[in-house]
C-alpha cells in the first residue's frame, strides 16, 4: 500500500494554517505543520492524530535559510507545499511607517515564501504531481491607504507565485495563488496592532460574516484537490460584506 502524500505547511500554528492542515490531513495527507512556536504546532499535530490522521510537527522559522535548508534534507518527495506564514505590521502611512516593520513584513511574506519554495521544489517535482500554493491576499491586488508595507510585501509574494507558474511550466509542479480578502482569525489584526484589542476588533466591527480561517482552508483544500492536470491560477475569495479592499458592508447599530 502505498504511503500517503506529504503536504508541508508554514505557518500553521493557528488560523489560516492551522485550518489547512486539518482540512488536508481529513483528505489523506500526511502534514507536517511548521512555525516557529513549538508547542502549539505540537499540539496542532496532537489534534491531527488524535482524529485518526496523520501529522508531525516541526518548530521552523521561515526566515532563517539555514534551517530551511536543513528541513528540506528531510524529504525527497513532497506532493504539497502551502505557504501561508506571513501577516501585517502596524498601518502607518508611508510618510511615517517604520521601515523595520515594512522589512520584517517582507522577508516573512516574501524571503520566507521563497526559501521554503527554493528548497523544497526538487522534492515537489521528484513527486512527480507537485503543487507550491502562495497564501498573499487582496492586498496583493489592490492598495488601500495605511496599507503599504503589507500591501508591497503581499505583492511581492503573489509576483513570486506568477513569474515560478511561468517558469516551472511543462514541468510536474503546480503553482496555485489564493488571495483572502477579509479574514477574521484570532490573531491576525491583533498581531498588527501589537496586541491593541480594541483598535483590531474595529476591523471587523459591523461586518456581519467576514471569512472564517476555515473557510479559507476549505478553498485551498478544494484548489489542492483538483485533477493534476488541473491549475487554480489565483482565486480571490471575499466575504459576501466585502466587495473591495476599500468598500465593505457594515450593520448600522
């Protein structure tokens, strides 16, 4: 009987990730959930396997090339790689952002992107059925104000997706973009306002129903799911409250 395929995750200690890899291991993966904070993806995989799936946990700092390296040794095929660890930093205007925070945005949500590609894609394509997904966001589509160091990170990451889906063509490796809009995770604006509660629950205050991680996990597991043959190129997935980055459908009090 042959094993199941691997799919490996970034970012996957909470929400978006988290979701996913519960949703893939329910679809035959055996996952390997990575981010830097150990215990909770020990207890992500814990869940997993618990359910009757199949996960295993590895602490990863995305950024960190050496211990990217030293992950891939690990495997010499993978059938999926979703990277999903990144996030927002403050929403400063340009004139006064903090140039730290912008290149922290963008090694996360791009260097971090690129090196868990570069060096798992001999193992993705040794598959012989492989599929890269980059998690950017509607920020990588359209700006808004207040928004431009993660806004230029999240299009950075989704030109990485559009120029490797050029270059791999004709080869065994799938690039697949998903870009959420509106996404209500327990961390997400908390972790861009620096822990402000208040300032992150006015994001989503009078939004009805904004997307839920597992509703995004849903998509990237449909868009993972599909025939080999068959390429997702991006999907934009919004809350039925959200018609742009700008103009979203609030309830009067």
């Amino acid at each position: 009987m042959a094993s199941a395929p691997i799919a490996v995750l970034t970012g996957a200690s909470s929400g978006i990730g988290a979701a996913t890899a519960r949703r893939l291991a329910a679809a035959g993966y055996r996952v390997v959930v990575t981010a830097r904070r150990k215990d909770r993806i020990e207890a992500v995989a814990a869940e997993i396997n618990e359910a009757g799936h199949q996960a295993m946990a590895y602490a990863l700092d995305v950024t960190d090339r050496a211990a990217v390296d030293e992950f891939a040794t690990a495997f010499r095929e993978i059938a999926v790689l979703v990277n999903n660890a990144g996030g927002a930093l403050g929403a400063d205007p340009v004139a006064t952002g903090d140039p730290a925070d912008w290149r922290q945005m963008y090694e996360v949500n791009v260097i971090g992107v690129l090196n868990l590609t570069q060096a798992l894609l001999p193992a993705l394509e040794a598959s012989g059925d492989g599929t890269v997904v980059v998690l950017s966001s509607t920020a990588g589509h359209a700006t808004y104000e207040g928004g431009g160091g993660y806004v230029a990170a999240k299009n950075g990451a989704r030109v990485l997706a559009e120029t490797l889906r050029l270059e791999m063509v004709g080869r065994p490796v799938r690039v697949i973009e998903i870009a959420p809009g509106m996404v209500k995770t327990e961390e997400f604006a908390t972790t861009r306002f620096r822990g402000d509660t208040e300032k992150a629950a006015k994001v989503y205050e009078g939004v009805a129903e904004p997307l839920t991680a597992d509703d995004v996990a849903d998509t990237v597991t449909w868009a993972v799911t599909r025939p080999p043959h068959v390429n997702i190129d991006l999907l934009v997935v919004r809350p039925r409250a959200q018609a742009s980055n700008t103009k979203v459908h609030r309830e009067s009090e």
